[in-house]
C-alpha cells in the first residue's frame, strides 16, 4: 500500500527536494520501526496522509510570504520597475508594512524582479565660458503679427570625436 501511495502519479505533489526527503524519511521511519511490518506500512501511510493533507493548504508561514510577495510585486510595478529592495523597502514601510530589506530582496529574486537602471544623464551645453553671447531680443516672445518678422534658429550638438555632423 505504501508503495502505490508514491508511485501513484496523480497523488504526487510537484518534485521538489523537500518532497522527496520528506517521502524518503517516511519510507526510512516505516522501515526502522520495532513492530510488525504490518504496523509499519500503516504507520507510515498515517503519516503520509498527515503530510499529504498539510501540503494540500499553505502553512502560515507559506501565507505570509504569498502576502509580503504580492505586495513587494504591487510596489515594483508602482514604481515601473526602477526601485530596488531599499526603495521599495521604503515604500512599504511608508504603506504601514514592514519588511526587512533582505526580505524584501529574497521576494524578488524569487519572483525575478530586477530593477531597471535610470538613464545617466550626459551635459551638452557648457554655459561658462568666455566666449561673447548673442543678446536675447525676443525675451521667448515668439509671437508675430506678419510674417518675416521673428526667425529663431538652434543648433545641433556634435561631439568633437565625429568631426563633422550631417
């Protein structure tokens, strides 16, 4: 009876490691027991009933954690995927839940969350210089009343090592 339990495929949960070494602690205990091999195979088919009622319903802690990642899923996606485990371990604090940081970074490893890196902001204009500047006639008042009045122009950035811009 023990055996058909295991082998049976419909009765058998998703293959983990922690399943199998519960499975093979079941077969080692029914096989050690100092009583009847009948008594042994019953003792263990009690015990993997136990086992196999506990596995069909989270255990507090697996309800905890299904919580915690739901929420750390929730603010990564508020924050369109650009904060980390500090930040969002901020923001969950902030939303009256709080998490350790190293929680809150094993929640998206597990769920494989990674933070996108911002844009690195590069300058292009050098405004202090000793150079002359043109005056600002317009003052941003582009309004005309005819045409040929205002003309306004901008210039194109080209870095030096291109040496020429199409």
């Amino acid at each position: 009876m023990l055996r058909v339990i295991l082998d049976d495929p419909a009765s058998v949960q998703p293959v983990t490691r922690i399943n199998i070494l519960t499975k093979a602690l079941f077969i080692a205990l029914a096989l050690t027991l100092s009583i009847s091999q009948n008594a042994n195979i019953a003792a263990a088919d009690t015990l993997i009933y136990a086992w196999r009622k506990r596995q069909s319903q989270p255990s507090p802690r697996q309800q905890r954690r299904n919580q915690m990642d739901d929420a750390v899923k929730k603010a990564f996606e508020a924050k369109k995927g650009r904060f980390g485990s500090p930040g969002l371990t901020r923001d969950l604090a902030d939303a009256g839940q709080h998490y350790d940081r190293k929680t809150v970074a094993a929640s998206m490893r597990r769920q494989g969350l990674r933070a996108k890196a911002a844009k690195k902001f590069k300058a292009t204009t050098n405004s202090k210089h000793s150079l002359p500047v043109a005056a600002n006639l317009l003052q941003q008042d582009f309004t005309a009343t005819a045409p040929n009045q205002k003309y306004v122009s901008d210039i194109t950035y080209c870095a030096p090592i291109l040496r020429r811009c199409h």
